[in-house]
C-alpha cells in the first residue's frame, strides 16, 4: 500500500468523525430548546448524523475492499476529472459569497453563487447550474419565508427596490 494514499483514507476518517461531533455537539446544544425553536437545528442535526454514519460505514468498507484487492490508488467515483480553481480562490470566492449578503441579501446573492461558482470551479454544463440555482433559490424562498416564517437578509439593494 502506498503511504499518500492511506493518508487519504485517514484524512477521510478524520474528516468524517469531526462532522460527527460537529453534529452531536449542535444536536446537545439544541436540546435545551423549546419544541419550535429547537425544531429546525435537531431536525438538521439529525440528518447530519445519520448521513454521516452511513457515509462512515460505506468509507469503511470501501477501504477494505481497497485494501484487499492491493491497488496503488482507488477512484470509484464517476464523475469526471474537473480542472477548476485551487484553495485559495475558492476559499475568497467562498468569502465573496458571504460578503454579498451586505448588499444583494441573501437570494440574490445565493442565486449568483449557485450560478456562476460551480462554472468558475471546473464543471461544464452552466445551462444545469443556472437552473439549479433558480431552482434552489425559489425553494429556500418557499421554505423559509413562506413555511417557517423566517426573515432573511435581504440586503441594502433588496431593501432599497423592495423594502
């Protein structure tokens, strides 16, 4: 076995048991909560658990069955090789993002980030992601506005045209 790729799986593993605590300590902290605010966070927490462990088990035996078959390097994933941006950009196309709530609020600023990142980081199709993003920024409007009751930024542009 090849010692960079057994650090990838330790990476993975690590990674995986930080989100798990990650989710646990927010789920015990949630508890304390009354029913309706405490709702949304354990509801989530939840769901972060469970994905985590499933994604645990499935890591688990995909690096067995690495182990066994005595490959170099394992890449079971289909998807395509993508050449985008490294860390440093997206980490400031990332900030970018938070700092557009200021201004645009945050569906304007979600919507132009779903659009025009996943394009700037290597995938192909913008026909799909603009979509997606159109998509997605409609149904966190449904779900936040129109269902949980919750005021989101809106953003010195929002406020200025629609407040």
């Amino acid at each position: 076995m090849e010692a960079s790729q057994k650090n990838i799986w330790l990476v993975e593993f690590i990674f995986l048991f930080l989100l798990l605590i990650f989710f646990s300590v927010f789920f015990f902290l949630a508890l304390p909560m009354s029913r309706m605010s405490g709702l949304v966070p354990r509801v989530m927490c939840g769901f972060g658990l469970t994905l985590s462990l499933i994604q645990i088990v499935a890591t688990f035996f995909r690096y067995k069955k690495w182990q066994s078959s005595g490959e170099k390097t394992v890449d079971d994933s289909p998807a395509p090789k993508l050449q985008g941006l490294g860390l440093f950009p997206s980490t400031l196309l990332a900030l970018g993002y938070i700092l557009c709530f200021h201004f645009l609020g945050f569906f304007l600023a979600s919507f132009l980030a779903l659009a025009f990142i996943p394009p700037l980081l290597g995938y192909p199709n913008r026909k799909v992601c603009i979509v997606y993003a159109a998509l997605l920024s409609s149904a966190l409007y449904v779900a936040f506005v129109k269902f949980f009751f919750v005021r989101l930024p809106g953003g010195l542009l929002w406020d200025m045209f629609l407040g």
